[in-house]
C-alpha cells in the first residue's frame, strides 16, 4: 500500500445514494412485461404421505396460466448439495413430505393475489404420519426421517484427521487428568437454539427464458451468482455461459442466500415451460418453513483443568440438527465449528458432533455458521471453570491461550494450521478499552446495595476467508454446480481508452459495501480517483466465475485477486508511462490521476493520456501487446484466523427475569483494516445478531414439527429500542496469508457475542446460585433459573 | 375501483382491487419500488411512508383507505437534487448497509425528527423500533438521526466514530 | 401478504355503516386496520365484506363531557397516548396506548378497535377495565351501553354483536385523591411489545386509606379480567407496601393462568402479582 492510500481512510459508500433515495434495485422491484407470479402449496404436515393432489379449483381460476406438481418436475432430479451427504431435496414432493412447508405444488398466474387464492383452492389428501424433532429422540433412530435410512448422516470427531488410536490415546489423556489430585472437572449440557437468519429483504427471483436464444436471465436475492448460474444450466442441460445470474441489490443475506434454492430452480422451470418471465417473492412466514435455519445444537461440554487454571482438557460431544434434507452445506456446518473447536487455546482437545436429520426446515449456514456454536459452548464452559476455581476470567483465558510467538507455524489443538495471532495483547486491550478492575468494582458495589449487576467476557477465534484451492480435495468443490473451481477468489481491472477504469468481481454482497472496498483498491493501486472506478459484480455476465460472498471472505479472497490484477495493470501501465515520459520504469510513481517520475512532479501523464497510448499499439514499446486490463485469480495458503475479545454488562431484575444490556464492548482483530467505517459497521450488526441469539431469538417446534415462532410476531428479533450503543475498537494482527493483511469481519460479532452476553447474566445471578442458563435470556428463562437455583 | 392521491406532491390515481394492499398501489401501479415490504406481520417497518405527515405501514393499509390521502414515500424527500437531512445522515454515518430497511427507516426517523425535533438516544431508539434492520445493529442509524437532527437544527453535527479514532 | 377477495363499502354516515353490518352478517369493521388487516393479509381471517369506518364524520374526537370523557372510535393510540384529558383522568390507559405497539401502529390503530380486538395480551382493555370504562356500542335498533368488566368475553371476543360498531369509549372522570396505572412486562422485555403480563390499577385514598379500588389484569388468562380480590384486599387498608403486597398476592384469583411461548404458568402467576404490586403503588403515588 502507498504512503498515500486511501487504504485504511474513510470513503462515504458510494452504493448509498441510490439506496437512501429508494432507488435502489433489488430482485422483486425488476418488471419485465408479461412476468406471471409463482405460489406454492406447502405440507401443512411435518411429515406425511401425499396422496391425491386436486388442482382442478385452481386451474380454472381467472388469471391463473399453469399448476405444476412433482409429476410434472421429477425428471430435473432433486435439489442438488455441495456436500451430498444424506437425503437431498425434491423440487416438488408428491411422496412423503418431510417438513412443514414443503413444497407440494407450484401454482403460476398473471397476479400474485390470484396464484395465492389459486394455490389455496389446490386440495392434497395427507396422510399425517409421527414426526421426529427432538435430538436425542433422532439420534436414536425410533422414528426415521426417511425410511430405511439412519437419521445420523455423519459425525465428525476431531482433532482433523486423527485416526482411532490417536484419538483413544487423546481421550485417555484427558481421562487421567480428571483423576489428578488438583483436577476440576466442570461439565454442563447446553442448547445452541435454532434460529432464524431473517434478512429483512425476503427472498425473491424472476426467471426469463428467452426461447429465440435458448438462454436464462435470472435475477436473485442471492450470495452465490456464479453457482446458480451453474446450477441452472445443468438443471435444463445448458452451459453455465447461457445463464446470466443477476443479483442486483441484495437486501441481507447472513449465509440463508448462499443456497440454491428449488424454488429458484421451479421458477426458471415454469419460465421456460410457458416462455415467459416468472416471478416468486416469499412471503415471511412462507421464509420461516423454506429458507434454511441456523445453529440447533445440543451438546455437553467439559472442561477438565487445575486448581490453578491450567486447562488440561477440553471435550465436547453432541447433536446437531439438519432438518430434512441436505442442501448446500448442510452437513458440513458442524465441520466448521470442529475446525475452531479448541478456539484460541492450546489444550488438548476431543470433539465429536453427530449430524442428525428432524422432520424441519433444512439447516445450512447462518451468520457464523458452526463457529459460533464451537465458541459458545467452549466460552461458556471456560467461564463456568474460572468461576469453579475463583479466579478472573480473563485470566484463565490468559494462562491457556496459544502463544504469540507461536506464530507463524501454529497448529491448532484440532489440528489445522493458522496464520497470525497475538490473543494476550487483544485481551489487554479489551480489558483496558472497558475499565475491567473498575467494572468488576462497580458490578460489587451494585450487589452490595441488593442490584443483580454481571460482568461477562467471552475471547474467541474465528476462522474464514475460504481459501484455498486444496480445499477441492477435502471435498469441498463446487463441482455439483458446474464450477469445479473450489473458492478461489476473482477479479478483472480494466482501464478503458478515457482512463477510467472498470474492475468487475464474482462476489455477491448484501451490504457489505462491495462498491466502495473494491473501487478502493483500485483506485489506491492506480493512483486513479475512486468518482472513476466503476464495480461490477453479482452478474455472471460481466464480472468473471467466483463463488460469491459468505465465510467472511470476500475481502481475503476476492479482494487480493482484485488488488493483485490492479497490480498487473500497474505493472503494464508503468512501462508505458516510462515510455512516454522517457524515464526508468522504476522511477515512475502513480497518484493524482496518472503517472509522474519520481521526483518531477510536473513530468506527468494522466491515466487517460496512458490508455489512450495503450489503445494504439503503434505507440506501445516494442513488444507491448495493446489494452490495459488483467485478470486474477486468488487461491490463499490459508484461511483466515480473526480473534477477538468482548465484554458485556447486564442488570437483571430478579422479580420479573428482564435483562437490560447496559454496555457493550467489542475488541476485535481482523488485521489490516480497507475501511474502519464498514468493519464496525460489519461488528455493530453481527455483535446484534450473537445478542439476538443470546436474550430474544428462537425457532422453536413442537413434538409434530409445527414451527411455532414462524413470523415476526413471535420469532422476536432485536430492535434498537433493545440494545445499547456498542463500544468497538481494534488490535491489528495483519494476516500472512494475503497480500492485504485482511482477515474476515463479517460474522466476527456474531461468534464472540452470544456467550458474552450469557456469560454476564450468569454472572449477574452467581449470588443467587444460578450457574447457566439456556438461550434465549427470555425473562421467563431466566426467573425459572433463579427459582430453580433457589429450590 | 379508481383511487387518487398525492404521492411526493404529486397528484396521482389509478385502479385498485379493495384488497390491493397501498404498499402494492405504490409498488405496482406507481412504480415507486423504494417503499418494501419485509414481513406480512405488519412488524418490520420497511413499508413505512409518511401519510398526513405521520409514519404509517403502508402494507398494513388498503390502498381504499388511502384514498385523497397526502404522502411522501423515500423517493420524495430529495428536493432539487438536495438531500434529506436524515438522508445525508444516513450516508455520512454509514446508517446503512444492505439498504433494504432504509426507506422506511429514514421514513420513520424523518416523521420522528418532525415531531420531535431534538430526541434523546433513548427517544430516538423508541421512535424506531417499529424498523428492524438486520444489518447494523442499530449503532450507526442512531448516530446517521442525531446528525440529521442537529443539521435540521441548524446545528454543527458531532464528528463521526471513525473521525475521533 | 394477499387478502382473499372482499366487497369494500365505505359509508359516508354510521347509519350506512350499520345498515351494511345488517345486511351482511360476514362484514368486518375497518377503522385503523392494524389488527383486522393483519389477519387478514396472513388468511388468518377471511370476511366477505369490509366497511370502512375511517370517513365517519365526529368519531375521531376525545370529548369532555363534563363528568366523563369519551374517546371515539377513530382516535388512535398515540392520541389517546398524547391526550391530557386521557392523562388526567385515564393515566393507566394512556399508559397502555403509549406502550401498544410501535409508532407506526400507534399512529393508526384505535383504541376502540383494540377493545374489540380483544387479544389476550393486549394492554388497553385491562386500562379500560380498571377505570370502569363504559363501551357505547351503536347498531340499526340504536346504541346500547356495556359495562366493560361485562365486555372481554373470550380469546378475541367481545360482547360487541356483529352487527354492532364500538363507536365510543367512556371514562368517568376522577376527581382528587385518585389516581390510576398501568404497568407490564412485555414479551421482548421491558415495556414493549404484548403483555406476558400486564396490571391496570385504578386507586381512591382518603383520610391516609384506600376508598376505593379496582383491579385488571391481561396477558395471563383468556381474556383481561377485574381481580376483585386484590381489589377488596386493598380498600380499607393503609396503602402501605406490605398491605399492597399483600394483595397483590392475589393478582390471579379467579383466572385459570395460561401458558404460552413467554410464560409458565407459574411464571405468570408470579409477574401478575409483581406487576399487581408495581401498579398498585404507582397509581397510589400519583393519588396522593
């Protein structure tokens, strides 16, 4: 970066004239004439037979132009998964539906009013059958979720890669510590609630199949264009080049739009069917039972450790909920949370979680995405330990965290190698940021005059920034979706003839201020002003394959591959420059506008002067090939590792169970930092989401699968009138694994909140004896814990 | 059934079913696509226009009911190619990010800085919590309304987060 | 999202609103549509017709009538919130519409059709019930008075007959020496959002002793309900915390407590006497 980089400054975002003044486009604001209007008939049952499916009422309904049911859709196959482990999806059910809100029927029409009552009019006999939503009611396998097959798909036991004996020889280990004189064993079940993602934009698509061309244009509220672009041609035998994915503005994503949904491909079904764009936009509560879940998980943690705070072992075992079907990742969710599953500690640890299937809505990936639940249980289970001994919970975290001079070359205790890391110094930090001795202090004195005041400090790391290319032979490929090409980052810069420039990149950002961060890099590598960049990206048409925006790794990946083809486009541009000025190509430096010699100022040339020069290959050094544009592909050596501290201070009300969160404090390190304004922005509403979990949100169903919080009303999400202003600041550990520094922010906030947040709580009741509670805080958790610790 | 209105100081009308929602009228017959519909539970708030200078959810009205009605949706608060105060707030303290609770969270804060010219953090956290917004947490929306409010009057706003860093 | 088809009538005058109630026993009230519309965008609720009260001329006044206030069927929550005849005389009630819903919904809904809504957890009915409000019910054959304790008959059912319009609320005025009070926990905490459960008080002290009492409670039961008990427990008594806490202890007398997502049994019975007590003491404070 240059001394004079606008890296690391603050740019207003450029995304956000439009989208104050309501002009903005996402998915369902685009009309194409003759659009028709999709609805679905979904399983009112968790899990039935589907009998006899009546669409007479419907099909002779004014203004309805087709119903299609499974009979019409099975020969495009089931909805095909990354990771396809366990049943996959059908696009329509006419079986045995697994979960309330499959999709039975798809109703189209010329208005999006007649598909609703057309599709209420459709009449499917059910044959209702026993449901299984409970866990260890799954994992049992007394009632399967699809007949003759086991309901535990998978289980994943780390540390990666340790074969029987390894694993054996770890758990004696840890067993032999629970028999030493000093040991402490402290162990607590606890559920991780599923939740769900809710981004406020529901999910929409149109689909226009263009006959004359045998090509789809798709617009989508998605996270992942190129995929779907993939998906969609193999689903209708096409190349991925005859289907151009738009995802314009994207209105929120949280990982629930980094599927390939079977909607979208109905939609483009129906399109091609009747040769007409087709438009479905979900409804809320439609969204609650069709767009994945999150988290649900049940496990037990145990913390095996010393009078003195040395931690001797770290064991967690238990269930995590899949729902039905197996889409994109489903499976290997969990995964990733084995990949943090020793955090930043340097303990032995031994986890196993087995993947179980529910007669519920499939779970993917939701902010964070296993990684929250891996922190959750080892912080809470780590704040039970120092609470256990009576020492500081920070400094139990201190005496067990891996070393800074570890790194570079630290392995983690479940084995996989991570890249930076200073975790004491982010402590410190934190500590100091919140006035800790001070907090603690107050928090006493508050209990000494009767109040319920807690402090709670939760550490953790992160991993993301997916990565590099070698994950191909973990598994994880695209290929399924016609894009063998595993996570590679893209990017193409291209300077035009006036010398303004164009980058266009694979990502699919929902507000994570793409706009601004790439013209950013650009405009900092070519000394070009940002007013004349402009970004293209969610449209497969114009910007090159990559795999969209989630796992906090857009910046990581896509943003070196933009930063390295800004590099080649420097590169070139400087030897033309050095040609016009008749100077050493070493001497020329970029700012302003153009090129100068280093130096002489005034012996300048403006961008526009070198690519009108780049233009006319007669005026090129000899050799030059013309055009002034490069492409990139990035593939890291790693993932990222970001890490980070935070503190919460909470006042609960013994009488009525109401928690106020008083204040908040993040310390977070995502290394090298484009745009301080944006990765608060990214830790303000992932720290709301972790709090989310933590006191409100919750799906919760009933033993026959019905979800009972299925809209706002009672699935309850945050408001401002919730939370308190947050208190953010930043240590700087830049990563080696780009040549930017960054590590991921997105879903940071979320994986170090939730615990923070329950921690503080508990804390706050210590007093009365309350040693956990279960999320969400609601109040009438939290008044039954202290009746219960009172009894 | 015909149905007219003033919309962003327009006189407009058009056809409408009874049951058509005003939100869709907007949408569909006005093309004014900045006014969204997030929930169908009347709960997210990213609907909200001003009607009659108050903050209402226009997904939660019938376009009948709007009948002669004066309203303002996102798209008209700009003037002359001036921003909105709260519009400029939002830019300059980053009160957004996917932008698709913004129309009816600046609709909302707009409404709520009229009627409250000078709103405690607390009273501005109240006055919105009809908006859910999944993207910022809230933070930077609060700081994007105290710098509208002190620009609406006439006041210097205090420097951004980022600014004093 | 999308309501099933009606016939939408707008009268002009409540006698065509009411003659259209007669002819169409399906018909619904429209007044600020924020729980009928609801309903209906979500399929819960399907009625062949809707008539629009919104343009009734006279019913969006809060009126003084000397020894009692009343409150029209368009006035909304916010006015209600904002009205210092309502304060004065109604303060639990302003302090329930000031907590009913959001701004967005305050600025539409009514009071009226939050009575006649009659959700569980709503917080203006245990007001209205505390404060002995009158319900003026109008139909074809004329207008009929309801005592509200006579009004809340079940989950979302009200006395009101379907071809019926609440057309106002009526509020004895207070004199010195009593005072009233709402208070509540709400489902995200707090004040906001529905009762878990929620205690409307209204208080007379004279001569250093309560006089006089009435009690409400919503959130918890069927339908918000008048606790007699608590009442009878406090008049007579020196207004002290303990007296006060002692009758709250009797918050959920006579009502079978329901459990729901926000609340055990248990639970709820607790936070009716907590809130019982709360509410107590707070409208004994502004009484004095």
């Amino acid at each position: 970066m240059s001394s004079t980089s606008v890296l690391g400054g603050v740019v207003r975002r450029r995304e956000d004239p439009a989208l104050i003044q309501g002009r903005g486009r996402y998915t369902d604001d685009v009309k194409l004439a003759r659009t028709a209007h999709v609805a679905f008939v979904r399983s009112p049952y968790a899990h039935a037979t589907v009998g006899a499916i009546d669409t007479s009422a419907a099909t002779a309904m004014e203004g309805v132009v087709a119903v299609y049911t499974a009979a019409d859709t099975d020969h495009l196959g089931p909805l095909i998964a990354q990771v396809p482990v366990g049943a996959l999806r059908p696009l329509l059910n006419n079986g045995t539906v697994k979960h309330v809100g499959e999709a039975v029927a798809m109703v189209v029409a010329e208005d999006p009013y007649v598909a609703k009552d057309a599709a209420d009019s459709v009449e499917v006999d059910y044959e209702p059958m026993p449901a299984v939503v409970d866990l260890k009611q799954s994992l049992s396998d007394e009632v399967p979720v699809h007949e003759g097959a086991s309901n535990t798909l998978i289980s994943w036991v780390g540390p990666f890669g340790a074969d029987e004996a390894a694993l054996a020889e770890l758990q004696a280990g840890i067993e032999a510590a629970k028999q030493r004189d000093d040991a402490v064993v402290v162990s607590q079940e606890m559920t991780n609630q599923r939740l769900i993602p809710v981004p406020i934009e529901p999910r929409s698509v149109l689909a226009d199949y263009q006959a004359g061309y045998d090509r789809f244009d798709i617009y989508s509220s998605t996270q992942i264009p190129s995929a779907l672009a993939g998906a969609i041609g193999k689903y209708f035998g096409m190349s991925m080049n005859q289907v151009t994915v738009k995802a314009m503005e994207v209105g929120g994503g949280f990982g629930c739009k980094l599927n390939v949904y079977n909607d979208e491909v109905l939609v483009a079904f129906a399109s091609k069917q009747l040769d007409r764009p087709v438009k479905w936009t979900e409804t809320r509560r439609e969204a609650a039972n069709s767009t994945i879940q999150g988290r649900g998980w049940v496990a037990t943690a145990t913390v095996t450790g010393t009078t003195s705070g040395e931690v001797l072992g770290f064991e967690l075992e238990g269930i995590a909920d899949m729902g039905a079907y197996s889409q994109n990742f489903t499976v290997a969710i969990p995964f990733l949370g084995l990949f943090v599953g020793s955090g930043q500690y340097g303990f032995p640890t031994y986890w196993k979680m087995d993947c179980v299937t529910t007669h519920t809505m499939t779970t993917d990936a939701y902010r964070g995405a296993g990684r929250p639940e891996a922190a959750y249980y080892l912080e809470r289970i780590m704040d039970m330990y120092a609470r256990r001994i009576g020492m500081d919970p920070a400094e139990v975290r201190r005496k067990n965290y891996i070393s800074s001079s570890d790194f570079p070359g630290a392995v983690s205790p479940m084995g996989f190698p991570m890249d930076t890391g200073d975790y004491t110094t982010n402590l410190d930090a934190a500590l100091e940021a919140a006035g800790w001795s001070d907090l603690l202090a107050e928090r006493d004195a508050a209990r000494a005059e009767g109040r319920h005041v807690g402090v709670g400090l939760a550490t953790y790391v992160e991993v993301c920034g997916f990565g590099p290319s070698g994950l191909v032979d973990l598994g994880f490929s695209w290929a399924e979706y016609q894009m063998p090409s595993a996570f590679n980052g893209s990017s193409l810069v291209r300077v035009h003839p006036d010398g303004s420039a164009t980058v266009s990149i694979g990502t699919g950002p929902s507000g994570q201020g793409h706009q601004t961060t790439w013209a950013q890099i650009v405009g900092d590598g070519l000394g070009l002003e940002v007013d004349r960049i402009r970004v293209i990206h969610g449209d497969t048409e114009e910007a090159p394959p990559s795999i969209g925006s989630f796992g906090s790794r857009s910046a990581a990946v896509d943003g070196a591959a933009c930063y390295e083809a800004t590099g080649k486009v420097r590169a070139k541009a400087a030897r033309i420059a050095a040609h016009m000025l008749e100077a050493s190509e070493a001497d020329i430096e970029f700012a302003d506008g153009g090129a100068h010699v280093a130096g002489a100022p005034d012996s300048s040339v403006s961008w526009g002067d070198i690519a009108a020069c780049a233009y006319q290959p007669h005026r090129l050094p000899e050799g030059m090939e013309g055009g002034l544009e490069a492409h990139a592909i990035f593939s890291p050596g790693n993932a990222t590792w970001p890490f980070g501290t935070h503190i919460a201070v909470v006042e609960v009300d013994p009488d009525t169970g109401d928690v106020d969160l008083l204040r908040y404090i993040g310390m977070d390190d995502c290394g090298n930092v484009i745009s301080p304004m944006i990765v608060d922005g990214q830790v303000h509403g992932g720290i709301a989401q972790g709090i989310g979990q933590a006191m409100f949100e919750d799906a919760v169903y009933d033993a026959d699968g019905n979800l009972l919080s299925g809209s706002l009303v009672d699935y309850i999400l945050p408001t401002a009138a919730d939370l308190p202003s947050f208190e953010l600041d930043r240590t700087v550990t830049p990563t080696d694994v780009n040549p930017l520094g960054v590590k991921g922010i997105g879903e940071a906030g979320t994986i170090g909140s939730a615990q923070t947040v329950v921690n503080a709580v508990v804390d706050a009741l210590e007093p009365l004896g309350v040693t956990h509670i279960d999320m969400p805080l609601r109040p009438r958790r939290v008044w039954q814990a202290i009746q219960d610790a009172r009894a | 059934m015909k149905v007219s209105m003033s919309v962003n100081g327009r006189q407009v009308s058009g056809e409408a079913e009874p049951r058509t929602l005003l939100v869709h009228f907007l949408r569909e017959s006005l093309g004014l696509t900045g006014t969204h519909v997030g929930c169908e539970s009347s709960y997210c708030g990213a609907c909200t226009i001003s009607l009659d200078g108050k903050a209402v959810l226009s997904c939660t009205m019938l376009a009948a009911q709007a009948d002669g009605a004066d309203i303002t949706t996102v798209e008209g608060l700009a003037q002359d190619g001036e921003l909105h105060p709260v519009q400029e707030g939002f830019w300059e303290r980053h009160g957004l990010q996917c932008g698709f609770c913004t129309p009816g969270m600046i609709m909302s804060a707009v409404t709520l800085l009229e009627e409250n010219p000078e709103p405690s953090e607390e009273e501005i956290r109240r006055g919105i919590e009809g908006n859910l917004c999944r993207c910022t947490g809230y933070h930077n929306i609060v700081q994007a309304i105290e710098y509208a409010g002190a620009r609406m009057r006439g006041e210097e706003p205090a420097p951004a987060e980022w600014e004093n860093a | 999202m999308y309501p099933r088809p009606f016939e939408y009538v707008l009268p002009s005058g409540l006698d065509d609103a009411l003659d259209a109630l007669d002819a169409n026993p399906g018909a619904k009230v429209l007044a600020g549509g924020m729980s009928l519309l609801p309903m209906m965008k979500m399929r819960l609720l399907s009625p062949e017709m809707v008539v629009d009260i919104g343009r009734i001329a006279g019913l969006d006044q809060i009126t003084d009538n000397g020894d009692s206030i009343s409150i029209g069927a368009l006035v909304t929550h916010s006015e209600v919130a904002a009205s210092g005849l309502v304060g004065e005389h109604g303060a639990a009630l302003a302090t329930a519409a000031s907590w009913t819903g959001d701004r967005q919904v305050r600025n539409r809904g009514t009071c009226c059709g939050s009575m006649v809504h009659a959700d569980v957890a709503a917080d203006q009915p245990a007001a209205a019930l505390a404060l002995g409000a009158t319900m003026v019910a109008a139909s074809s054959s004329g207008t009929r008075e309801i005592a509200a304790a006579d009004f809340f008959v079940d989950t979302l059912m009200s006395a009101l007959e379907p071809n019926e319009i609440l057309t106002e609320i009526r509020i004895p005025k207070v004199g010195a020496g009593t005072g009233s009070a709402y208070d509540k926990l709400g489902r995200r905490g707090g004040h906001t959002d529905y009762a878990v459960a929620g205690v409307a008080v209204s208080v007379t002290r004279s001569n250093g002793s309560v006089s006089a009492a009435t009690v409400a409670v919503t959130g918890v039961g069927n339908r918000p309900v008048l606790v007699g008990e608590v009442a009878d427990a406090l008049v007579g008594s020196d207004g002290s915390d303990a007296a006060v806490e002692a009758a709250a202890a009797q918050a959920t007398c006579g009502i079978e407590v329901l459990e729901d997502l926000y609340g055990s049994v248990d639970y709820k019975t607790h936070l009716a006497q907590v809130f019982a007590a709360r509410a107590v003491k707070a409208a004994l404070a502004s009484a004095a």
